[in-house]
C-alpha cells in the first residue's frame, strides 16, 4: 500500500517487493514471471512509464515479465481481485481507518478458509506524477508483442546490453 501517487512506477515497485519478499524464495527456479493487469490505470497496456519500468524490473532480476492485460471495459472479469477485496473489507468492516498502519494491519490480517494469507507493507516512496517516457528511451525496451492482441499482450525481456 502506497502513500504517494498510483504511477507505473509504483505498480513495479509493488511487483518488485512481492519479488524480493516471497517471490524468489517461493519460485527460486524460474526464468519468467506472468502478470495479470487490468487495460487502464496505472498499469495500463498504453503507458510507457509502466513499460519503462517492466523493463528495468526484467534488467534488474533477469526474469522475462510476460504481461496479460484484461481488454478495456472488463475489469469485473479479474476473479483474483474481486474475490481478494471481498475478503479485506469484510475484515476491516467497523473499524475505523484511522491511519496508514491501521490500514496495512487489517490488510494483512485478512485470511481466507481456503488457506490464502494476504501480505500487506506500506510503502513511503515517492512516485512523482507526469514522467514522460522519450521516444528514445522507448525504444530501448525489449518488448516482445504476443500473436495474439499484442498490444494487449506482450513480453518484456531482459535487456542483454544497456
């Protein structure tokens, strides 16, 4: 949970936390990573700040960060988040949300029957707004469009010489 803006900046950031922090232990063999996104916001499948910063993440760990954006207009159809937030806010109903840490203790205290466990950290970084991605800088992204909707779809691979 962030206090700052919701950039793409942030969204990697928050892919990258879960990576250093549960990911690589509990995946410690893979070359690849699957992310699920909705068509807008700051993860959205036009914007270049959060492409940007998919590809430092793929630099940065070694990982092919293959991309799946749900088409516009049909976020209800992302089971995960739907079902996940269910949960937190039946968890959090009737406190008052006072602060942040108030907010990341009901958060990760939300636990399900079925044996899932949310993890929640707050994160103070700041994520200025209105970064502008240059046409130069866009190119040296290694992204790598599906067949099928690719701009929807896409994998951005490691960068071998930056």
């Amino acid at each position: 949970m962030g206090t700052d803006h919701d950039t793409g900046a942030f969204a990697v950031a928050s892919i990258r936390g879960w990576w250093r922090a549960e990911g690589r232990r509990l995946y410690p063999h893979t070359d690849r990573l699957l992310i699920t996104a909705d068509a807008g916001g700051s993860n959205g499948w036009r914007l270049r700040l959060w492409k940007w910063e998919l590809q430092g993440l793929a630099d940065q760990t070694g990982l092919a960060l293959s991309v799946c954006h749900f088409p516009p207009g049909t976020s209800k159809w992302n089971k995960v988040e739907h079902r996940l937030f269910s949960f937190i806010s039946s968890n959090w109903r009737g406190e008052p949300l006072r602060d942040y840490e108030t907010v990341v203790q009901l958060i990760a205290a939300t636990k399900t029957a079925k044996g899932l466990k949310v993890t929640c950290r707050l994160d103070h970084s700041k994520y200025p707004v209105g970064r502008k991605i240059t046409d130069k800088e866009f190119k040296r992204i290694n992204l790598k469009p599906d067949k099928f909707h690719g701009e929807w779809n896409y994998t951005i691979l490691p960068n071998t010489k930056l």
